[in-house]
C-alpha cells in the first residue's frame, strides 16, 4: 500500500513538474497570540463577572461582535504551527499570470468566546474551535442607527 502511494504521488510530482511555471516547497510559521488557560476560564462566574474583570483576567481579544442587539461577544484564538507547503503558478499567456489561495484553517483555529448582556455581565463563555463557536450567527460592530 505505501509503495502505491508513494508511485502516485512521484506520478502526481513527475506531472506538475512538465506543467510550465514554478513550483517552490515553502516553509511557514505562523503564531497567534496565547492560549487562554482553561483554569481562567473556568474561574469565570456566569451573571458575577463583568467585561472588566474578563478583560483583566483574559487581555485583550482578538475580535469583537454584536450579540443580541446590545450585547457583545469578544473572541480569543491562538496558534502555534509551521509546517511545509507547495506552491504552483502558471502562465495563461505570456504577459499574465494567475494564483488562487484558499485557507480555510481560521475554521480550525482554537480559541474561545465569551458573551455579555447589554449591560456587560458575562452571560456565558465557551471554548472549541472557532468554526464551531461562530457558525455565522455573530455580527461585527456596526454603527448606531442615529449616527447613520
């Protein structure tokens, strides 16, 4: 089974390599603030803390959101990965040149989420992925409607 692999993907290799273009092996690294300790997390009290004490506790967030109209949501995430890639770009023509990046890890990033009432009480907070703790529910900030 390994050597099948292996002949597929020196197949797939020997293929991009007769395309005309370029192909590079990256290296990244890419680091996202600090893990919010789960200890901190847990010391919060639903309905006791407020958005002082959560910020005192937590720092700053990496985003904010509307919720519920009033109230607000604030989201923390962290990384700390690297790894290799491969890039391929191509020619359409002699004078153009066309790539297309598509990163769907901020789906996949951890990090956690803590929501607060219109008058800034910590109504709940959770932790996961940010994929599954903004299914697309929250909205950014927007302006008042009498500032409009």
């Amino acid at each position: 089974m390994k050597r099948d692999r292996r002949s597929a993907a020196g197949a797939a290799l020997a293929a991009l390599a007769a395309l005309p273009g370029c192909i590079n092996l990256t290296f990244s690294r890419e680091h996202i603030d600090e893990p919010v300790p789960v200890a901190v997390l847990e010391s919060l009290v639903e309905g006791n803390d407020d958005l002082g004490t959560c910020l005192q506790r937590l720092g700053a967030p990496y985003d904010v959101f509307e919720y519920r109209d009033q109230g607000m949501a604030l989201l923390w995430v962290w990384r700390d990965k690297d790894g290799f890639g491969l890039e391929l770009s191509s020619p359409i023509e002699n004078t153009s040149n066309v790539s297309f990046t598509l990163d769907l890890s901020d789906a996949s990033l951890p990090g956690c989420v803590l929501w607060f009432s219109p008058d800034l009480q910590l109504e709940r907070w959770r932790a996961g992925s940010v994929g599954d703790l903004l299914p697309g529910r929250l909205r950014r900030p927007s302006v008042p409607e009498a500032d409009r």
